[in-house]
C-alpha cells in the first residue's frame, strides 16, 4: 500500500500494516476531542477474513449503529462500504486485524476491498452534523491509495 498525501493532508502513523492521515484543524489545539476534522486510517487485515467478515465483526458490536451496506470500490479492489456511528459512549471499533476509535459526535466510512485476495480496511473519520462534507475531502486521499 502506498499514498502520496493530498496537500493539506498529515501522516499521524505508518508501518508495513497500516496508515493513518488527516486533515489538522486549524487554530489552536482542544484539549478534548480529535486534533482533525476529516482522517483516513488504512489497514491490512491480519488472516483471512474477507470483506464481509469485517462488516459482521461490525454488527456484532452493539454499541455501534450501521447503515445499509454499499458496493465499494478503491484503486479497483472491490468490496463494502457501510457507514458507522457510535450508540452511546465512544468505543474501539474492532474488526480482524485492527481496531480503530470511534467518538461521539462522529462517523464513520469504512470499506472493506479485496486486494489479492486479501483484505484491507479503509475508514473515513468525520464529524456527523457534516460527514457527507467529510466523506467528500476524503475523497482526494482515497485517490491517491495504490495497493500493490
């Protein structure tokens, strides 16, 4: 897997496994809450669970609420989309492989594509009053992925 980041875009973590970039807000930092408005996290998923085992790991948590499932597709690997918001307190949101957090107030994008027969999970953190908006920023980082 590799990016070249969008301007604008900051790396917060890489290794051979996984990535995670954002967007910085701008201003002073809060003490509270995501230091971004809009972040992409990459990973491989460690065995060999498919895309829709990830989504299932997802409706078996029950403190998260899933919307409807979606065709998906990033760098031409294909799989599911389904968006994910938190039903009560913040969590881990777990899938094989990798967990990620999900906080109040936000929501998520997460893909889950077939690379060669093995699977990578890409989520989209954005706030929930404008997750389309985020979803959409996003969209540049997405682009630019290349699984190879």
């Amino acid at each position: 897997m590799s990016i070249e980041l969008p301007a604008g875009w900051a790396s917060l973590h890489e290794d051979e496994f996984c990535f995670d970039v954002h967007r910085p807000l701008s201003g002073p930092g809060r003490a509270e809450g995501p230091i971004w408005d809009v972040a992409v996290l990459v990973s491989r998923v460690n065995g060999d669970d498919a895309p829709g085992d990830v989504i299932d790991a997802l409706e078996e948590n029950p403190s998260l609420e899933l919307g409807a499932e979606a065709r998906a597709a990033i760098d031409g690997a294909e799989g599911i989309s389904v968006d994910v918001e938190v039903a009560g307190e913040s969590t881990v949101v777990s899938f094989p492989g990798g967990s990620l957090s999900a906080l109040r107030g936000r929501k998520l994008r997460v893909y889950a594509v077939d690379v060669g027969g093995q699977t990578v999970v890409v989520a989209v953190d954005g706030a929930a009053e404008s997750f389309a908006e985020d979803v959409n920023a996003a969209e540049p980082v997405l682009d630019a992925l290349e699984f190879g």
